[in-house]
C-alpha cells in the first residue's frame, strides 16, 4: 500500500441489520474505494462484507457472509459471487471472513505472507486456543480448481451446515432437492470428496466444538443444537475422533485460552 492508505483494512461484522449503517456511511465505501485503488489489503468480517459489496469492489467477484444474511446479501448485491458454504473466501487482496474464528485464520495466513511460516505458527500457538483447519482446506480462491462446481450440492452443503438439528434424514435431504438417494450419494461423494454422512458428522462435531469452548451450555444442550438427542452419543463421537470426552475436550479448550 502507499504511505497515504494501511497496508491492512479490518470491516468488522456490524450489529443486526448492516442497511441502516451503510446508508450512514457512505465517506467509508469511498474510503475503502481510495484505500484499495492505492494497494491496500481489505478484509471483511461477517455483515462488514457488506461495505465491499457497496463499494462495487466484489462485483464479479467471490464472498462470503454470514449465514443469518445469506438471503438478504444475495437480493442486495446480485453481482457478487456469494459462496456461503465456505468460511473464507479470497480474491487478490480482498478477504471475506464469515466469522471471527476465519478472521483469525487470514491474519495467521497474513502473518505467515508477511513474516513467515515460523513467526505465524508461533502466533497460533500462543492465541489460538484450539487446533484449527489449515486456511487452505477453509477458503475459496477465486481462480483455483480445488473447489467444486456443482451448485446443487453446494446448496445442500449450505442447508446441512443451517439446520444441524434437523429430523430429515439424508434420504429426506435429498428428496427434497428433487434427487433420488443414489444420484445424491453420488454427486455428493463426486463434488466433495467425502460421504455426505461423513461430512454432516464432521459439521455436527466441529459446531459441538465450537459451542464446548464459546459458550455454557450443557453437554446435552449442545447435543440437541447439533441433532444427537442422545449425548452419549455425542461423547462417543468426540472418544472416536478426538479421544477425548466433551467435558475433557472443554476443559482443555478453555485451560488453554485462559492461561
């Protein structure tokens, strides 16, 4: 960037409804325009995306947002690329985090492109309280052919990821995108790489862990929010996967954070 514009611009997630915001702001989308134009790199964080989207800066391009305004952020700004079945996405200098878990993950991957691998992996060590998913397996890079194209799947990734409580079974799942259940198994297995009842596993674990080192919530709770009613079974998961207990995982988490 120039020594007029940061080297880095952070757009944090705004609260509820970004609209009233934007309209109050506009010297801002201005701002981010100028700061871009001149070599800045620009992040946006949740419903923060949404002042990259105004400024015409994504226009053709990839995003992400978060999942609460997928619906609304497709109406408003139908010539950016949403992608809401990944957490990250990257288009030259322009980052969208859909949370502020991804937002730690592009500033380790920064860390790393500014300072080195050792310098971020000791960043990560340090503040991150639990073992995170390479940033490479996390985001979407525009231009890359790592990422599937089947938009349907895609779809239903998206509808998996939001309704982790749900009763439908996979067979249901897939009848109600219209596909019979050997068409879904195979696209699916096709597109991703994995089983989708592995993948819908692997989300209902990831989620449960996120809820055991960010909130309170019972060990059952936790096990209703993502659709094992039985928590023994969610404690089985969690021996097979992780060899640890929900209860030991959470007490690990939480040792670590706040030492």
């Amino acid at each position: 960037a120039s020594s007029m514009s940061p080297d880095i611009i952070i757009v944090p997630s705004l609260w509820r409804n970004p609209r009233p915001v934007l309209k109050s702001h506009q010297k801002l989308i201005s701002w981010l325009q100028n700061c871009w134009q001149q070599g800045s790199t620009l992040i946006g964080v949740g419903t923060g995306v949404c002042f990259l989207a105004e400024s015409g800066l994504l226009d053709n391009h990839s995003a992400t947002t978060h999942w609460h305004y997928v619906d609304q952020f497709k109406r408003d700004y139908p010539k950016v690329d949403l992608k809401p079945d990944f957490f990250i996405t990257q288009s030259e200098r322009i980052y969208c985090a859909a949370s502020l878990n991804a937002l730690a993950d592009i500033i380790v991957h920064l860390i790393a492109q500014h300072y080195g691998k050792a310098a971020a992996q000791n960043v990560e060590r340090n503040f991150s309280h639990e073992i995170r998913k390479p940033y490479e397996e996390q985001r979407y890079l525009e231009g890359s052919g790592d990422r599937h194209a089947d938009e349907l799947i895609a779809e239903i990734q998206f509808w998996l990821r939001t309704h982790l409580n749900t009763e439908l079974t996979l067979t249901d799942i897939a009848k109600l995108f219209g596909m019979s259940q050997r068409s879904f198994t195979r696209r699916f297995k096709a597109a991703t790489g994995t089983r989708a009842t592995q993948y819908w596993q692997q989300l209902r674990i990831e989620t449960a862990k996120e809820l055991l080192s960010s909130s309170n919530l019972t060990i059952q709770e936790i096990a209703d929010q993502v659709g094992y009613q039985d928590q023994g079974h969610l404690t089985r998961l969690f021996k097979q996967n992780l060899n640890l207990t929900p209860k030991a995982y959470r007490a690990m988490v939480r040792k670590k954070l706040f030492s």
